[in-house]
C-alpha cells in the first residue's frame, strides 16, 4: 500500500498526473488500470484519473499484483507489402490488436512481428518492439513498422513533422453534401464514455482531417480521407462530427454490421526511406469483406 497526503504544491493536479510522479516505477497504463479498478482511493473513495487534488487530501495506492510487460513471438500470418533494411509495411487486417494492453496479451501484431523478424526497433519497449504508430483494432491497411532504432528515430521525426502522407477509405452514412471538406476540430477523451473520444470539448490536441467525395450511393458516400495528425479514433470522431459516421461504427453513432468493423481503410501511406533517402508510396488493397459490403448497398 502507499499513502499521499497531498500539500498545497500538489493541490490542483489531475489524480493520474500526481501518481506517474509519485510512483514513476510504475506505467502510466498501470496505474491508469488501478484506478479505474477503485484501487485508488482519495479520502477512501474511488475517484476518476481526471480528479483535481485538494490540499489534505489523502491518496492511498493499493497495487495489484504484476505480470511480466513483455511481449512474446505466436506464429501468426502477416502479409508484407515492403520492405527494405529500415522498415517494414504490414496490411494489416481488421480485428488485429497492434500491440498487448488490458485483456490483449496474445495475438497481436507485435506477437506476429516476433516471430518472423528477428531484429525490431526497441524505442517502443518490450511491449511495442518497432511499433512507430498504430491503427486501431477494427482499421485494416497499411502499417509501417521500425527495424532499426535509427529507423524508428526518423520515421517518428517524420510523423511529429507531419512529413507523412496517410491516405484513408472510408464508408459513410448519408449524403455528405460537400465534394470535398476540412475538419479542424480539436480532440479529447470523452469525460462520460472513456473508451470513445470526442470534439465536443474546448479542450483537447488538435487535429486535422481533410475528406473528397469518391462515389455517392444510395444511402452511403464513399471518402477519401487524408489526415494531417494521428489522434486516436480520429477520422471516425471527425466524420461523425459532421453528421456522417463511419458505416458499421457504432461507437460513434452508425448501426453495427454483421462485418463487425467500421468500413475503415488506410489504403495508401507516402513517407522516406530512412534507408535510401527516397521517398515511397505504399497502398494495400481493399479487403474483399468491404468491397462486397460497399457492393450490396449499390
């Protein structure tokens, strides 16, 4: 167990910000799962990661017990779209977790990457081995992956720099009336539904989301979608701001569908080489499951 009583120095804090200071030997996903499991207590009530401390306040930590945070090799299928000695581009398909978290620690991307690379970037820890960004669970399309810890360094500078070209499909209910539109809404998690985000917030990261008409069907427009930053859940929190979610998301206001994903595609991805300086432009292809399902509502 440890025991905080909060000063006039920390008073105003968020709750979790306090604890990634006071217990740094701990992750921040760690103790971010303590405390949605009540094992933080503040004046012997669970409160929420966002609390604002007050000054006499006591703060009592009771840590569960730990697993090993180490991601092990499964022989699991990949399909590689490039390659070269710095990285790798993965198509990765619906309903593959990139990485192991709460309640996924098999069966990942990273445990398929195990197992046919034997060298991967360490920058990301022993959980996300060459991991440079991610795509959410339900998201199919390309995905590039460091080899290298030079590697990884650069394509990271190349993200932050916004020097990445990342080029989505996506399927949407209605008529989008506009051939073509900008969303610069501002990002944050949701403060009632913590597995959702939202733009509904003055607060939040910014995020910018450019989207073109493709094809108009009957009762579904079909974008292209081009995102200038990488926030979670972003094209599906934007879209859906404006009226039009993502088809087979509902999460974010669409029916679900018997696919079981959102019709989410990264299809094509520019960037440089950190190998040869060049740059490169990698597409994967739709998956068959969307191409049928954007057929039937033809």
């Amino acid at each position: 167990m440890h025991s905080f009583l909060i000063g006039e120095g920390d008073a105003g804090q968020r709750l979790d910000h306090f604890l990634m200071t006071r217990l740094p030997e701990f992750s921040r996903a760690r103790l971010q799962s303590w405390v949605e499991e009540g094992r933080v207590q503040v004046n012997g009530e669970s409160r929420k990661a966002s609390w604002k401390l007050r000054s006499g306040e006591t703060v009592e930590v009771e840590p569960a017990e730990l697993k090993p945070l180490r991601a092990f090799a499964e022989d699991i299928p990949l399909e590689i779209l490039y390659e070269d000695e710095s990285l790798l581009a993965i198509n990765k398909p619906a309903g593959l977790v990139v990485h192991a978290g709460a309640g996924n620690e098999s069966g990942t991307l990273v445990n398929a990457l195990l197992h046919h690379f034997e060298s991967l970037s360490t920058l990301g820890g022993e959980l996300r081995p060459g991991i440079v960004h991610r795509l959410d669970k339900g998201t199919s399309g390309v995905m590039l992956v460091a080899r290298t810890d030079a590697a990884h360094r650069n394509l990271s500078a190349q993200f932050a720099g916004r020097k990445v070209k990342k080029v989505y499909l996506a399927l949407v209910m209605g008529h989008v009336k506009r051939d073509a539109g900008r969303i610069d809404t501002a990002i944050s998690r949701d403060p009632v539904n913590r597995t959702k985000m939202t733009a509904r917030l003055e607060e939040g990261r910014e995020a910018h989301t450019e989207y073109y008409v493709l094809e108009r069907l009957p009762h579904h427009t079909l974008l292209r979608v081009l995102i200038g930053t990488g926030r979670t859940h972003q094209i599906r929190v934007h879209l859906s701001q404006l009226g039009h979610p993502v088809a087979g998301d509902p999460l974010y206001g669409a029916p679900a569908a018997p696919e079981n994903r959102p019709w989410l595609h990264a299809w094509r991805i520019t960037f440089t080489s950190p190998a040869t300086g060049e740059e490169v432009t990698i597409e994967a292809p739709v998956p068959a499951e969307l191409e049928a399902w954007k057929q039937r509502l033809l």
